[in-house]
C-alpha cells in the first residue's frame, strides 16, 4: 500500500473518541465540532483551520489518496451509504454495530473496497448536512421553525478495540415569552444511540433550559431494549445523579425506560415534508 495511502488511513484512524477512560465534556464538543457538519460553514467564515483534523475533510484526502493509488479510474462505488438508515431531520438514527472488517487481500480489491467505504462515509456526512438544514432558510418555512434548530451528527469513537458510529443529534428551540431579558427561553436537547454488547440497542437524551441567560435544571432519559440492560441502567441512576451533583449540575428527573425510544418525535424540515 503507497505511503500516501497508509498515511490518509491513519490520519482517519487518530480521529476516533477514546471512550474507555471516560469522555469529558470539552473532548465531545470538539470531535461533534469536527465531525465533518460544519466544514463548509468554516471554510464560509474565513476559518483557514476548519479543515484541519476534521471528520469530511479527512475522508476526501483519504479518497483522493485512493483514488491516485488506483490510477484515477475507480468507479464511485453505489449505494454504499444506504447500508445503514440515513441521518433524517427530527430523529436520531440507530448506532451502527461495530462489525469486523471483511477486506480482500488482493491490492486492487483492496483499494476498491476501501475506497467503496471512504465514498460510503462521505454519503453520510452529506446527508447529515442535509438533515441539518436550517428549516428557517426556507422560503415557506412556518414561523415556528424559525426559531428551532437541529445539527446531526456522526462520530466515531473507540470503546475498547470497536470502532462503534454513534449519531448525535442536538436541538435547540427559542421562546420569547415577553420583551424583557428574562422572558427568552432556551431549551436545548441532546440525543445519541449506542448498540453496544452485552447491552444492546440504547439511547439517551439530555435536556435543558435556560431562562434569560441563566441555566436551569437538566433532565436525563434513557431507553434500554434489552430488560437486562434497562435493568443495569436503572441501578445506576442514584451515582449518575450524585456525578452530576458534584458537578454543579442541577438535575430534575433521571428515568431509564425498557424498551425502545419513540420515533419521530422531532419537527421534520419543509424540505422533507415535500418529499
């Protein structure tokens, strides 16, 4: 395999989330921050580092690597990103099971499978952009949803020797309930789903408010497929709520529900309701 080539690879490899030692807060933003949504929207704003260590912009150098090692002929690859269900504005999509990689041997089929899967990565990138759309740009967008925002979101993170893709989806909604400071409301949500063994398909949600300026209490929900692992869940509550006590965090409600989340729930964009 060409430097080039090896060097691409490895650079996509160092981007993954370490998640065996714990995540911390300012980790996440950065690799959500990365992951590829918000390329384009640097770039716009003069950002001369946007591209730097992140998600898309490192799968299009690892594509033209390939595609330079393969000799500028390869076939772009169909239907690859459709293997698993699309990023889709108002849900967040089922995590995508770690899998062992299949890979030909021979150095041609190598480059083409790789090359399949760096094409596939950047579909769901693409497509996360699209789900992400500001509904408000919308010429008939209703005025309700000027005031609603939502990224999607895709991250690869490490837990143990799995390499697991984890959706994300974040919202934020504004109300003004009057003209004065303290009238503005904020809540924000935060959704991600994890399918990892022995626990199964989960999901989590994190939500706050804030009311003029100042943050209020945060609500957590999780939704466990498998009983065992609501059952494990739920005996975790109690030193997930004194975690976040100790950090400062004012906690309303922590609940972890058997079965599977409600789909759908969110507002879907114009764009999709025409579809």
């Amino acid at each position: 395999m060409p430097a080039l080539v090896t060097r691409a690879l490895a650079d996509l490899v160092g981007l993954r989330l370490q998640a065996d030692d714990g995540i911390e807060p300012g980790q996440l933003q950065a690799v959500l921050a990365k992951s590829g949504v918000f390329l384009e929207a640097g770039l716009a704003a003069g950002d001369g580092g946007a591209g730097e260590g992140d998600l898309k912009a490192v799968l299009t150098a690892a594509r033209e690597a390939l595609t330079q090692w393969l000799g500028g002929e390869a076939r772009r690859p169909a239907g690859g990103a459709l293997q698993h269900p699309p990023p889709r504005r108002g849900e967040v999509g089922a995590a995508q099971v770690a899998s062992a990689a299949m890979l030909p041997a021979a150095a041609d089929e190598l480059g083409e499978a790789l090359l399949e899967r760096t094409e596939a990565a950047l579909d769901r990138i693409r497509l996360s952009q699209y789900a992400s759309l500001d509904p408000s740009q919308e010429p008939r967008a209703p005025r309700a949803e000027a005031q609603h925002k939502q990224w999607n979101a895709e991250i690869p993170v490490l837990i143990g020797r799995e390499t697991h893709v984890i959706p994300f989806q974040i919202s934020r909604d504004r109300r003004n309930k009057g003209s004065g400071r303290e009238d503005k409301e904020t809540s924000w949500r935060i959704r991600f789903s994890l399918a990892v063994e022995p626990f199964g398909p989960m999901l989590a949600q994190v939500t706050m408010v804030e009311t003029g300026g100042e943050v209020g209490s945060v609500g957590v929900t999780m939704w466990a497929e498998r009983p065992k692992a609501a059952e494990m869940l739920g005996a975790s509550v109690r030193d997930l709520r004194k975690s976040l006590d100790e950090a400062g965090v004012l906690v309303d409600d922590i609940t972890c529900i058997a079965g599977p989340p409600p789909r759908g729930d969110g507002p879907r964009s114009p764009y999709e309701r025409r579809a």
